[in-house]
C-alpha cells in the first residue's frame, strides 16, 4: 500500500509539493511552540526544594514612644529575651509546628544577601545567596540533604555550628558538593576561622521560573536578634483554617512582649503568587499569543486537508464502485497525508536542529540544543500535525463515502 501511495505523490507532484512545503513550514513552528512550551513547564515542574504549605511569614513590630504601653530605656538583652519569648509562645501554640528566624532568607524573598564559599582554589559565584536562620528554618520548609538527610538532622547540625549549601554549589567545577561532606570551608571572607559542610542540599530555587541548578545557596545559624528578621511558621496540616484570623485576634494579649509585637501575617501561597506576579503575567501572554498561532496552524491544515478531501469525491465513488470497503478508503485517505508529513519530517527536523544550533529557540540546561529534548519536542509536533491531517481527512471523508457513489460521479 505504502508504494501504491508513494506512486500517487509522484504522480500528483505538482499539488503535493505546495502541500509538503506548508506541511515543511507548519512542522518547524510547531516545533518551535513546543520547545517553548516544553521548556517552561519542564522548568516549572522541577523540585523546589523546600515546601511552603502550610507556611506563613509574621512581622514584628517595636512600640514607639509615642504609644501609652511604650517601655523605655531597655536594653538590646531586654529586647533579644522578648523575641526569643514571643518565638516560644508562638512554638507553645497546639497547631503550629515548627517557628525559625532568619535573615533575607525566606522563599521568594526579593531581599537577598549573597557571601562566598571557598574550598581550596573551588570558589562559588558572586550569586550565592547567604541564609541566616536558626536551625528550626529548615524545619519549617522542610529542606532535605542530598543523602536523605532529614530536616531534623539538618537542624541538628546548624544547632553544633555547622553550615548548609546547596549541592550544585561547585557546579562550574563539575563537583557535587556531596564529595565535600565533613571538609572545613570558607565563609564570609574570613581568612583565620573555618567551617564545616554539615550537609549538602537537594538544590534550592529561587524562584518556579528559574531551574535548581542556577539557584546557589548556604545557611548558618543566626547569632544575633532583631524586630526586622523574618519570623516563619508551620501549623499543621489540619489548622490553616481562620490561622491568619486566630493569630491576630490573639496577638494583642499574649503576643505582646515588652516593646515587641505582631504586625502583620502573611500566607506564603499569597507571598509567591505576588513575588513573581511579573513572570506569570509573561508567561500567559506568550501561552495566550501561541495558542492563537496553533489555533491558526490548526485551522490551516484542517481547511487544507478538508479542502483536498471534498474535491476527491469522484475518486472515492470510483473506490466504491471497484469494491473498496469504506475502511480501506478511509485509512488509505489517512495513510497518505500521514505519509506526506513523513517524507517532510526529516527536512523539518534537519531545520529544528540549525534553529537550535543557532540558539534561536528556548533556553535550558545552560544550552539550546539538546538531542533528547529536540527528537521528543520533534516528536510532539509530529503527534500534534498528524492529529490535524487526521481530522481534516476523516470528518470530509466520512461525509463523502456516505454518498453514493452514482450521484458522486454524476455532481462530478
């Protein structure tokens, strides 16, 4: 069958030929959507590496001496014991989990404070992202080592003083930073004291728009207290009802302490959703703008197969008549548009992987050509085209065979 099909292209070369070069065309934009598309949810899907549900970022405030419940002269010890009590309080509290806090630390957090770790002659990048944070941090995102390290060992060594970074921190040198395990390092440019690698982390993202392997970071244990760190909580699963509520109304009488209080609760869901509001709205516009150009791409290629298919009536009345089945016709109608898309698949892949040489398409991995990506984006497409010439054949050509054949030849 396929060579009586190959036979029939040849002989109707003409037609087919503007048919292979819109097929060509359509099959290397089609490609292109899909990279696209491809790419930023495969970057989207990836690990975060730490968990923000049930999470919830409180605000400290210091009274004034404007305010009739305002203490005055008390001392920055005064100050740090009623922090560290309001943190107990809040750690008292049935649904709360775990309570941290930490300095320009927590996720999707646009204040960032970076540093650099030294082994040796490897050198992180001027990008690494320092975390001050006390050892219940982890606890609240529940961050994991890459040796299946839990957050409670993990809290346990920043507890003895030793610190966290990310494993893809020596990535430029191809070293994980799992081979460093227990290796002394260098951290904050100082040149006399040194200190231990406790664990290396699953990689921490900045952000769902950005991958793992280009988010660098460490943690240390916070040393110092202040009104302006980042207090976070976990309640438990079953307690995010009203929490936001509850807390507050609690807040004046028992989370008062000296000049300190709670100024604000956020959600970390509506923390992230404003964080990167920018980057969602840029990215519906681009799915919007290219899921008008597969609408048009679509109704393209079903009005030309369509078209193609209602001007061969007479040629189906002729099957019909010589005994075809309408089967076999249909699925030789099929057959043959798919096998066009065939013959043009591998000058359409040939031209996908110029594009992609030429770094005209999307970026991932450090790189615009890869060769799984490529052949599965390629593959998708293929899928995708077919589907089309499957539709715009079948529904005119059921049509068709539904007439009989006599008054097909006699319209003709």
């Amino acid at each position: 069958m396929t060579k009586k099909l190959l036979v029939q292209i040849k002989n109707e070369w003409r037609n087919n030929l503007w048919l292979a070069l819109e097929l060509l065309v359509v099959s290397v934009v089609m490609w292109f959507v899909v990279d696209y598309l491809y790419t930023r949810t495969a970057t989207y899907l990836e690990p975060r590496g730490f968990d923000i549900s049930h999470c919830y970022l409180i605000e400290m405030g210091k009274l004034t001496d404007k305010s009739p419940d305002y203490i005055p002269n008390q001392t920055d010890e005064q100050e740090d014991a009623d922090i560290l009590e309001l943190v107990d309080r809040l750690r008292r509290r049935p649904e709360i989990e775990a309570v941290s806090l930490s300095q320009n630390s927590y996720p999707y957090n646009g204040s960032n404070s970076t540093d650099l770790v030294q082994y040796d002659t490897l050198v992180s990048g001027n990008w690494t992202i320092r975390r001050l944070v006390t050892p219940d941090f982890v606890r609240v995102f529940r961050y994991q080592g890459t040796r299946g390290e839990t957050s409670e060992q993990l809290a346990g060594m920043l507890e003895r003083g030793e610190f966290l970074a990310s494993d893809n921190l020596y990535r430029k040198y191809g070293h994980p930073l799992t081979e460093f395990v227990g290796k002394s390092f260098r951290l904050f440019g100082d040149t006399i004291q040194t200190y231990r690698l406790g664990a290396a982390l699953e990689n921490v993202r900045y952000n769902d728009f950005e991958q793992a392997r280009d988010s660098y970071t460490f943690l240390y244990k916070l040393d110092w207290y202040d009104t302006g760190l980042e207090l976070c909580v976990r309640v438990r699963e079953n307690q995010d009802h009203d929490f936001i509520q509850r807390l507050k109304a609690d807040s004046e009488k028992q989370f008062r302490i000296g000049n300190v209080f709670i100024s604000e609760i956020r959600s970390f869901k509506d923390i992230r959703r404003n964080f990167q509001q920018a980057w969602s709205n840029d990215l519906r516009n681009y799915v919007m703008g290219m899921g008008f150009l597969l609408l048009n791409i679509f109704l393209g290629l079903l009005g030309t197969f369509w078209f193609r298919t209602q001007q061969r009536r007479s040629e189906i009345a002729l099957h019909k008549v010589h005994g075809a089945s309408d089967m076999s016709i249909f699925t030789r109608l099929i057959s043959e548009g798919l096998l066009l898309l065939l013959l043009v698949t591998p000058v359409a892949l040939f031209i996908d992987y110029n594009l992609a040489s030429m770094e005209l398409n999307s970026w991932r991995n450090g790189t615009t050509l890869e060769w799984e990506r490529l052949l599965l984006c390629a593959a998708i497409s293929f899928l995708l085209i077919g589907l089309m010439i499957a539709i715009g054949i079948g529904i005119p050509a059921r049509r068709a065979m539904k007439v009989q054949p006599a008054e097909a030849l006699h319209d003709e």
